[in-house]
C-alpha cells in the first residue's frame, strides 16, 4: 500500500506529522520543499570503504543538524543507512598510515579534517558521541591511538566508551584532555585558541598523567588490572637499566642513537624495530613479563637522550669499513659481528672486526667466502663486455673503500641486454639486499634516504635525471650531506652525511651534468645475439626465444594441457608480438624513418650519427614535433628503436668511435647459413615467413644447435632475456 501525497506546506504546518515522514525514506529525487526553507546544506563528509568506494555520507545543516544518506545506485541518494557497512571517517588514510604513527580520534568530522590540514592523522565515527560501533574496532588493532576528549559530560563518556572498546581490539589508547579548553569546547577551539601542533605533540609523548586545569575532569587512564602509575613508570626504569646491562649505547655524527649488543657486537638503531624488538624479547625471556607499550615507549625516549648526552660518538657503518690500517666487509650474519678482514695480499674472517656496522632489515647476509674461486665465473652472469670488465672489477673493488670518492657506475644498453642482471650480479657480489633495484628517485632527497640504509644505491630504467638529482649523486659519491627542516619543528634540521657508490642503468644516457660526467664509468652492454643452450627447452626455442620464456613455457603447458598443440599457443603469442612491433615502430618518427630508409637503400648505411641524421631527414614523417634535434637525441632514439627493428629484420648498431665520432650501420639483417650446409639450405628447411622473420619451433631441426666462442650464459640466466 504506497502512502498518501502529503503537500509540503502541510509538512510545514504540522511539526508532529513532519516528524513522522522523517523516519521514512525521503522522496525521490530528493525534493527541496520537503526540508523548512531555513534550513541548508552545510557540508557532506564521504564515509568510504578501503578502495575509497562511497558507503554512506553524513550531511550537515545549518542551523546544526545532521542527517545520513547512502547512494541508490541511480544517482541519487536514499535517506536511510539500515544495514550499510559502518566504518571510521577517512579509512583509506588511515589504513596508508605507518602502524607507530598516532591516530587521534575525535568526535566530529570537521575536527578530522582540521588536524589533516596540520598534517596528522585523525578519524572519527558517524552520529557523534555514545554511537561508537564495535565493527570499527578492527581498523585499530595494534595502533596508537589517542582520544581527544571534548570538554563536557558527553565528551567524557564518549572517550571512556571508545577506549574501552579499542583496549579490547589490543591497540595502544590514550584518552587527552587539552589544558586550557572552555566548556563545551574541542580540538579546534583549543587549535583557535593558540594550540600548535608542536604542544599537541609533545603532550602525547610526554610520560605519566597529563595535568588539567581550570574546570576540566581528565578522563580516566585505563589500564589493565592491578596496574598504576608508580608500577608502570617502575617498569620503564627496568627497561632502561636492562639495555643498560646489555647494550653499549653511543651517537654518529647525524646524532642518531645506537645499541652496541656487549654479547653479540651486533649494533642497531634506537629508532628502529630491530632493537624495539630485541628489547622486548630479551626483556621477556629475562623477567618472564611483557613490557606495556606505554613503558616501552618511556624507556626509548629515555634511552635516546642518554644516548646522545652521555654515549661517545662513534663511526658507524653499513657493510664496508676501513679500520685501524684494514678493511671490512661485513657479512651481515645475524647473531654475531662477523666480517671480512682485507690486507694487502690476504684476507680473513673475523669474528670481533675493529669497525662497528648496523644492519638495516633490507640488509642481506653474504656467504661467508672461500678460497679457490675464480672471477671468470662472474661473466657468465655479468653482461660485461670483455673490453669494459676490468673497469667492472675495478668499480666493485672501489666500492670496498670507504675512504675515497666513489665513480659512479652508469650501464647503457638496449632493450634484452640483461642490464637489470647484469647489476644485480655485480651489487650482489658486495651489498646482497631484499630491494637489489630501485625505481628513478622522484626528488634530490631520495637518492640520501636510500644511502641512509644501503651499502650501495642501485637505480634502474633510468631515462632522465634532473639537475639536481644529478647534483645529489655527486654528493654521494664524494660525500656530503642533505638536511631539512625537522618534522613539527621551526628551529631543528634533520641531516644525512653519507658517502655510497651509485649504480644505474637505461637506455639512454641520463647522465648529462658535466661534474657527474666526469665521475661516472659508463659500461654499454652489447646486445645478447647468440646463447649456448644446454637443455632441449632452449634448443627448441631458440628461434623464437620470447623475452618472456616462463610465460611462454608456462602457454605451451596450458595448450598440450587443453588437447591443443605447442605451436597453437607460440602462433598466438608471435601474432601479439607482432602487432606490437608494429605499434611500437608506428609511434616512433625515427624508427618509421629507418625503415623507408632501408626499403630505398637495401644496401643500408654506415656512417656517423650525425651524417644518418642528416639522411633520414628526407624520411621524417610529415608534421613530427618529436624528431631528434641533436646526434645525442638520435644515438637514444635509435637505441630505444634497435629492438623492435631487429624484430622485423633491420639491424641498427653502433659500431664505437672512429676518428672521434661515434658511427652506427643500419641495414638489413642477414639470416645465419645453415652450420650443415654453408653455400645452399636444405630443401627441407622451410623458408622464413618475411613478415615476422621467424619460424616454429617444429620447423626447427632436433639437430640444429648453435653455439657462441664468446659469451656463456646458463639457463638461471633466462630472466635477463
């Protein structure tokens, strides 16, 4: 039965019947003679879900009132929320948050919003105070969360209520009264007030109660039973005396605070959870209790002035040293400060270096070594050309000594030349770490932060560095520091002093700054044409050889799994690579010119880059703003073109300086003669199809083999092509 049409003004008229349509879904669309003509729309605050999907919103009206609504899926809304999922206000933000980081939960969303603005993090639950749900208790599970109470009665058991319910959920919950806040009064008054973020701040660090004033009631501090302020502060103090006991505590010249373990000689940060973690667990396994989070934190921030007041300053460094006349090389060996003592013609282990290192938990533990190995065996998973592999060894040789300026180590190679393996096996050889390459830095900062926790910067597909990228690189590799303004602070800076070598690799030059020129080794790695394969899988593909071959060797699995031949799937792939090529030539002026070039000139070109580009001039596609200006910009652009060119039977290399400019030939590229037959081919060899320049791998011979004097790589390597 659809309910009776009451007219607006009727609404308006009669406030008791107006009071009872409230309770019913509003019209739709909502229509706006049915709210009183005084009344408007102040704000709408979105409640989503993790994905940042709309659930519900809360919408405020002036004079104050609030309503809840959630969308129809038509878009429109429907003034009910029975049965939408609750969650806290800004979830998605909060779930992005670090778990050390303090969440302050407030009762309004204009409060959120307000300490955003100040750069913290803060949520709240829709319908105010004394509506809080259970279900948003999860969210918070572990987290340090402080409850910034409002000065009045409801306040005070909104706050009590929250904290117990998030007690249960195991997370750290503070209850904060704000000093000097009117009745009645929040967060933002207090901010309106004259409060800083600075005071804010340092009232949640500070240990014990806080004190209040005026005609506020603090709220109620809850801990578990049995517990107070003189056991819990007592704890705290038996925290201290343990690392105490236990640790050697001493500050670097950035002022950062360190534990040297006296049983171990293993050092770790005070800011770290490595030493947060072994003092909890030792703690522990020593008085049979568990810290509270509250004592911990007490003890650290204690730990950390004794630290820089009353400990040495010392060098601390990550996985190299030089030390009284030797080296070091740090073996990262968890439980124990073994390392690689270096001499002039001899090294050793030893088990108490004279040189202290920390490890960060990105830091991966090196075999320890043996004698009797060889560096050959480094080529064979090392793209390093043979002229350029003295400079490689040297590189990694100067990356063991600390006390020098390092070279910048810049590998260029097209697209397959196993550039990312290649300086993934030389950083591996010194510095093992769980991120062996890392993404271009976004800012001259990033480069330091890196540093600040690995033994070397490893950057990969890098196609442009900005000047001042470049400009931190040669801080880095002759040392120096970076520093900024410290977080919440006007009058501190935060500093990083380190020195590290740097490796990268790209296509193309990036490294343009004449100072970092002059510091930096550039290796090109050559392009692996030819591989000497050992297992019928790579002999049974070498005419395709996918740059993808677990994918490939996975799609041929799945086709003689669903009753289809090999070839079936290899046909498909081939026909995607190909429309690939083809796109990819289309898109670039340059490749588009080489091929005119080579279909009017079968005999092809060698000469200078300059000379080729004053060539492909007459083959520059009509109305192209992106043409090389410049012999460098058409050096990279032929480099990034080299691939898919080669793909569809044109060669385009470089062949090094000659007379002090580099020369390129370009041309088509000749098939290999058959090794049986080296004047006709077999008349049952099936011909190549000209389009893709391939055949299948069942055209090939079982026989057919091909081998390389040069270069050898095994089948581990197969990631690299």
């Amino acid at each position: 039965m659809q309910p009776a049409t009451i007219p607006p003004k009727a609404l308006i008229r009669q406030p008791a019947l107006c009071l009872w349509k409230e309770k019913q879904p509003a019209p739709y669309p909502e229509s706006p003679d049915v709210l009183p003509a005084s009344r408007r729309i102040s704000a709408c605050y979105d409640y989503t879900d993790e994905d940042g999907n709309d659930l519900f919103q809360v919408v405020r009206y002036e004079p104050k009132d609030f309503r809840q609504r959630r969308p129809d899926g038509k878009g429109g809304w429907m003034w009910s929320v029975k049965g939408v999922r609750q969650v806290p206000y800004r979830l998605p933000q909060l779930l992005d948050t670090p778990w050390d980081t303090p969440v302050f939960v407030v009762e309004g969303e204009k409060d959120v919003l307000r300490l955003e603005s100040l750069g913290l993090v803060a949520t709240c639950n829709a319908g105010g105070a004394g509506k809080w749900p259970n279900a948003l208790n999860k969210h918070f599970a572990r987290r340090h969360v402080v409850i910034l109470a409002d000065n009045d009665e409801p306040g005070r058991q909104h706050a009590d209520k929250v904290c117990r319910a998030l007690s249960q959920a195991e997370a750290e919950v503070r209850v904060l009264s704000l000093p000097g806040l009117l009745p009645k009064g929040d967060v933002s008054d207090w901010l309106d007030a004259g409060g800083t973020v600075e005071q804010l701040l340092q009232m949640v660090n500070a240990p014990g109660k806080q004190q209040f004033e005026d005609d506020q009631q603090p709220a109620e501090e809850h801990f578990e039973p049995g517990d107070d302020a003189d056991e819990k502060q007592s704890q705290a103090s038996l925290l201290v005396k343990f690392v105490e006991q236990r640790f050697e505590l001493f500050h670097d010249e950035n002022k950062d605070v360190f534990a040297r373990d006296r049983a171990t000689g293993e050092v770790r940060n005070l800011d770290t959870r490595q030493f947060r973690d072994a003092l909890v667990a030792g703690f522990y396994s020593d008085s049979g209790k568990a810290p509270r989070e509250q004592s911990v934190r007490e003890a650290l921030s204690t730990l950390a002035g004794l630290g820089r007041f009353h400990g040495d300053r010392e060098e601390v460094n990550r996985r190299t040293a030089g030390a009284a006349g030797d080296y070091f090389l740090d073996l990262a060996v968890s439980g124990s400060s073994r390392a690689v003592r270096i001499r002039p013609g001899k090294w050793e282990i030893v088990e108490s270096p004279e040189a202290m290192f920390v490890r960060p938990e990105s830091m991966q533990p090196i075999p320890a070594p043996v004698p009797g190995g060889s560096i050959e065996q480094l080529w064979h998973v090392a793209n390093i050309p043979r002229g350029s592999r003295l400079l490689a060894l040297a590189w990694l040789i100067e990356c063991l000594r600390p006390d020098t300026p390092y070279p910048v180590l810049d590998l260029l190679g097209e697209q397959g030349s196993a550039k990312s393996t290649t300086q993934t096996a030389l950083r591996q050889l010194i510095d093992p770490n769980s991120c062996r390459l890392r993404s271009a830095p976004k800012s001259a900062e990033d480069p330091f932060i890196s540093a600040r926790v690995c033994a070397v910067v490893s950057l990969e597909n890098i196609s442009h560095l900005p000047a001042a990228t470049q400009d931190a690189m040669c801080v880095l590799a002759t040392g120096g520091g970076f520093a900024k303004r410290k977080l919440y602070s006007d009058a501190e800076e935060s500093v990083i002093s380190v020195k590290r070598p740097v490796v990268l690799n790209g296509i193309s030059a990036s490294v343009t700054a004449q100072d970092l020129v002059d510091r930096t080794i550039t290796i090109e790695t050559p392009v692996i044409s030819e591989r000497l394969e050992v297992t019928d899988f790579w002999r049974e593909y070498e005419a395709e050889r996918p740059r993808l071959v677990e994918f490939a060797r996975l799609g041929m699995a799945v086709a003689a799994a669903a009753g289809h031949a090999p070839e079936d799937f290899l046909r498909e792939f081939n026909a995607s690579r190909q429309e690939s090529l083809a796109r990819t030539i289309d898109a670039s002026p340059v490749a588009a010119a080489v091929v005119e070039l080579v279909e009017a000139r079968p005999q092809g070109v060698t000469a200078s880059v300059k000379e080729i580009l004053l060539i492909l001039e007459q083959y520059r596609p009509t109305g192209c703003d992106s043409w090389p200006r410049s012999a460098k910009g058409l050096g990279d652009a032929l480099r990034r073109a080299a691939p898919a060119l080669r793909q569809i039977g044109i060669e385009c290399k470089p062949l090094g300086k000659s007379g002090g400019t580099v020369k390129w030939d370009i041309g088509r590229k000749l098939s290999k003669q058959c090794p049986a037959s080296p004047d006709v081919l077999p008349d049952d060899i099936p011909e190549q199809d000209i389009g893709t320049c391939r055949t299948s791998s069942r055209q090939l011979s079982p026989d057919t083999t091909s081998t390389s004097p040069d270069i050898v790589f095994d089948e581990s390597d197969a990631e690299a092509f």
